[in-house]
C-alpha cells in the first residue's frame, strides 16, 4: 500500500509499498505527521485535506506588488553615478538660464 506522509496538511513523504501503517514521530517542533494512505498521484508538497480526506495540488497565491518605500528611493537617489549627477546639475542649470531668457 502507498503511504503520505502528512505535517500540518502538506505531504512531506511518500511510502511506496508499504505492508503496515508507518510511523513517523513529530517533527523538532512537536507536530504530529500521520501518514494516510493514498494513489500514486499524490506528490510531495500536495495538500490533504483531513475533513474530506483529499489530497489536491498546492496553489500559492500570487504575492502582491510592493510600493517601494522611502529608503528603497533614498537608496536608489543616492546610487547614482557621478555622471547621472553631473548630468542632472547640468540640465536643471540649462533649464534656470531658459527661465530667466538668458538661454
């Protein structure tokens, strides 16, 4: 018979060919791991549901888009070359002298 192994509802093992239940003891945390027969589709990172006794593929959900914070932008602000920073003095000056018609 195939065994899962389970820890906190996600199969950590499989166990082909097993005559008895194995036994597996808690992980360093103390959290029991059962192991619960199953097909030979199941595979290591599925899901099992207990109340339904299914076991189904994990879906992550998708991670949102972080803002960056300020300090992303201060670092970012002061990362830039010597040239990135020559450049921009140069263009806010050009753009003063055209203000000021001089340009």
């Amino acid at each position: 018979m195939t065994y899962a192994m389970i820890l906190q509802n996600r199969v950590i093992g499989i166990l082909l060919g097993q005559d008895a239940e194995p036994y597996w003891p808690p992980d360093p945390t103390g959290n029991p791991i059962k192991a619960v027969p199953c097909g030979e589709e199941v595979v290591l990172g599925w899901v099992y549901e207990s109340d339904s006794g299914e076991f189904h593929e994990f879906i992550p959900e998708p991670k949102p888009e972080l803002e960056p914070t300020q300090l992303d932008r201060i670092e970012a602000a002061i990362s830039k070359t010597q040239g990135e920073i020559v450049n921009e003095a140069i263009d806010t000056y050009t753009m003063a002298l055209m203000e000021e018609g001089i340009l």
